[in-house]
C-alpha cells in the first residue's frame, strides 16, 4: 500500500517537475486568488469585529414615570434584564439627567436655573449584544417596554439601527459573491491546468490503460498534482496575507470619523481553512478535470 | 481460451466484421491474415476488450468481455500482452522505465520488477540497451521493447498485430523464432498479419478475413 503511495507522489512529482512552467503559472495564479480571498476574510473578521463595537455602541433609552418607588423600579430593572439580548448599561436618576444636561448646556447651563421642580425623567440606558446577527428586533422591544407600568416612554435611534442592519447587509451578500467567484476562479484555473497537464499526457495514459492500470491508478498522481497545487498555493498566500499584516497592523485606521479599527489576523481555525479550502479546491478540480477526461 | 460466437461490428454503415464464429485453444500459436481493411486489427482488438461489439459474444478464459466492468477488464488486460503495429512506446522513458510500465501498474514491488524486467530485456537481447530511450535504437529493437513489456507480465495470451510489418527480413526472423518460444511457455499467442512470407510453412492455424467475414480457415 505504502509503496503505491510513494509510486503516486514519486510520479506526480515528476510530472510536476515535467510541466513546471505551467504548474507555475498555475500555482501563481491561484496563490493571488487565494491572496484575494484572504484578504477579504482578513477584511471580514476585521469588519465584523468593528460592527460589534458599533453595535454595541447603539442603545436604547426607558423613560421612567415620576413618583415610581423603589420597589416598581426595581420590577423595571429585573424586566429589563429579562430581555434576550439586552444589559443594562446604566441607570440614570432625574438628578444625574439634570447634571448631564446643564453639562451638555455648558455656558448656558443657567437657563435652567429658573425651574421650579426637574421636569427630566429617570431612565435606563440598554446596550444589545449580538446587534450583527439581527437577533434583537428593537421595534417589539420598544412596543413591550412602553406597555409596562412605570414605564413613561421608551427611545432609540432607528436611523442608526436601519443604517447598521443595512452596512451588514450589503457587507454579508458582497461577501457571499465575492467569495464565491473567488472559489470559482480557482477551481477553474485547476481544473484547467490539470486539463492541460492529462491533454500533454493523453498518450501515456492510453498506453497505461492498455497494460492493464486501473483508471485510478491514472487519476491519483493527476489528483495529488491538484492537490499539490493547492496546498502549496494556499501556504503562499497566507504568508504573503500575514506578512502584509505585520506592515500594516503597526498603523490605525479610520473610517467615516468611526471608531477606530484595531486590526486584528485570522484566527487559526480561519488560517487552516484558507489552507484547507485551497487543497480542496485543488482536489477538486483535478476531480473535474479527470472526470471530463474519462467520460470522453 | 477464447470463444466467439456471431462478433459483429459495425462503424456507422461501415461492417468491419460480420458473423465472426472462432475458438483458439489455450497456447495455440495461431495467425490471422487478410487484405487490408479485412478487420484484422478490428478483431484483435475485440480480444483485447478496446473495442466493444454491435453484436455477439467474446469469452476470453470463460469471462464474458461484452459484460465485463471497466475495472476486471483492466485487471483482465494484465493478463494478456498486446503488441502494437506502431509499438506505443512511451518516448520519454528509458527502454528499462518502458518495460517496468506492465508491473509498476499492477503495484509489484521495485526488488521484483527490476530482477523481472532485467529478464525480459535478456530474452529479446536488449540488455545493453535499457537506459536507451525508444527514439534513439533501431525500429526492430523498439519492436522487441514492445514484446518485452508484452510478456513481462507471463501472459496467458500474447497479442501481435503487424508485428514485422516495418522490418526487414532477417530481423522478421528473429521476432517470430521469439514468439515461438514464447508460445512454447504455454502462452497462446495470435498474430495478425498480411505478410505471405510470414506464413510460408508455419506449420499453425491461418485464419483468412476479408471484407469483415472469415473466408478460409487453413489448419496447421
């Protein structure tokens, strides 16, 4: 078993070594595809990452009536906590909203001097995780809230909510596409570089055949060739992504006046899987490519 | 060894053979001539399972060829040596690499193909040449690298078809005193040629095709 296996490598190498210009080629070519589609996951993690932030970032205000007690307050609160997906940021009391506002009044702070009694309202600041999944839907929550007793009135910025669900929106379907071609095009370039590489050897395969090889036998040194490609091309790619990480990761970077990006490099699990996705895809056109072959 | 019962093939509205009945017993030396165009190859070719019938039945060794799956026909193949008219020698290996083709496919160890080839090219005289490549020897030396792949494998049937066509007389003599002894191992071997001189006195079986039908069957 053992010795079939290194009469495979042993002759795909050769072949390899053969057609070394077009494996080249080849191999250059999906490392720059591959270089693509780490990019763009380098792009996406970071992205993500970054809408977590934002998300986060996007809260939601509940008014509280005047002249509720303690005990309602805190009815409130562990209600508040119930809610899937929300924490409680923080509670602010008419006093501290009143401190908030003549700060933010600043220099004019003093018009508020000539009122009798604080006509602000104590509320609760919410915070949601998860805002880039979509799994919070603040219109019901708003609507429940506002039916509680001692709530007076609930308030969240939904620009800033259709802005965000918009972003991740087009991010995730541009991501999808791209990806996708991405993967096509290599598959494309392996299939048919291994087209090629079966096409120079159409002879030597026939007289394979006639002595008897298994079709197998034929179609594992090809697969291996794809294979080879593949992961070869993958590992290429992925040092040129992380050495262009290591340049780039010193300097920050900022986005519409956003908050700012720390970048960040692929997980592990994500680093195998352009590794991985490249091998497969190697397989995988020599597959097609073999197949095509052998039908005809 | 091998049983053909009513083998016909057509190409479109070409019938290149027509209602072929034949038996050929196990080591029998037998030889298959014609004009060209007769179906010679056609029907070697039936035998060696490249080419499938319109209709009729090839029973090679008691296995149905018309029924036969891909992967029992390529195992079937290693038992049966086929010698190319144009000899489909691989150009780019060594005459030894040519010859280990049979066994490196069937997954024999290297110890065993070398003692094994270094055999083969002894019994057709090419041992000074096996780190030759096929373009660089004479058209009857890569004749006989085709019959040394051909029997490598001790075949029980060993195919020829053409196989003196392109070399001169003296040469002609020396592959078929080889086939001979070839078949004197108990190797059936059938040879399909259109040459006179070859079947002068051969002392075995002639079959005669023409135009896809056997003619003429002279015994031996």
């Amino acid at each position: 078993m053992l010795r079939i296996w290194l009469y495979f490598f042993k002759s795909a190498f050769i072949n390899i070594m053969n057609n070394r210009l077009i494996h080249l080629i080849s191999m250059g070519t999906i490392t720059i595809s591959m270089l693509l589609l780490g990019s763009f996951m380098l792009l996406s993690v970071n992205l993500n990452n970054w809408i977590k932030e934002w998300g986060e970032s996007i809260s939601m205000s509940v008014y509280l009536k005047d002249g509720i007690d303690e005990k309602e307050k805190r009815e409130i609160e562990k209600q508040l906590l119930n809610i899937n997906g929300a924490k409680i940021k923080g509670f602010i009391s008419k006093e501290q909203a009143m401190i908030q506002l003549k700060e933010s009044l600043g220099g004019q702070a003093g018009l508020l001097n000539g009122l009798k009694e604080n006509p602000l309202p104590s509320s609760f600041e919410l915070v949601f995780e998860d805002m880039d999944n979509f799994r919070v839907d603040l219109n019901n929550i708003k609507r429940s809230l506002e039916k509680m007793e001692g709530v007076d009135e609930v308030q969240y910025s939904e620009q800033w909510v259709e802005r965000f669900k918009g972003v991740i929106f087009v991010f995730r379907v541009a991501g999808l596409i791209i990806g996708g071609l991405l993967c096509v095009a290599v598959l494309f370039i392996i299939t048919n570089t291994i087209k090629l590489a079966i096409y120079s050897r159409k002879d030597e395969i026939e007289i394979y055949k006639l002595v008897g090889a298994t079709d197998w036998f034929v179609k594992i040194p090809f697969l291996i060739e794809g294979a080879v490609q593949g992961i070869i091309s993958g590992l290429f790619a992925f040092l040129i992504l992380f050495s262009a990480y290591l340049i780039f990761s010193t300097k920050t970077v900022q986005i519409f006046g956003l908050p700012v990006i720390d970048i960040v490099f692929l997980s592990n699990k994500n680093a195998i899987s352009i590794i991985l996705l490249s091998l497969v895809l190697g397989l995988m056109g020599g597959l097609i490519a073999l197949g095509r072959f052998f039908k005809t | 060894m091998i049983q053909i019962y009513r083998l016909s093939k057509s190409f479109g509205t070409n019938i290149a053979l027509d209602d072929i009945g034949l038996r050929i017993r196990k080591g029998e030396f037998i030889f298959i001539t014609g004009p060209s165009g007769a179906g010679k190859t056609t029907l070697l070719r039936h035998i060696f399972g490249t080419e499938k019938p319109t209709s009729g039945q090839i029973l090679i060794d008691g296995i149905n060829l018309t029924r036969i799956r891909r992967h029992n026909l390529d195992l079937l193949r290693r038992k049966i040596g086929f010698i190319f008219q144009d000899f489909k020698l691989l150009n780019n290996k060594t005459v030894y690499q040519n010859v280990a083709l049979a066994l490196e496919v069937t997954g024999e160890r290297q110890a065993i193909i070398r003692k094994k080839v270094h055999q083969a090219l002894r019994s057709v005289d090419l041992s000074n040449k096996e780190k030759a490549f096929p373009l660089e020897v004479s058209g009857g030396e890569q004749q006989r690298i085709a019959i040394a792949r051909a029997i490598i494998n001790d075949p029980m049937i060993l195919i020829a078809d053409e196989p003196t066509g392109n070399l001169d007389p003296d040469i002609t003599k020396d592959i078929m005193v080889l086939f001979r002894s070839i078949n004197l191992r108990g190797t059936t071997v059938i040879i399909a040629t259109h040459s006179k001189e070859l079947l002068r006195d051969t002392g075995h079986r002639v079959i005669v095709l023409n135009q896809g039908r056997i003619v003429e069957e002279i015994e031996g």
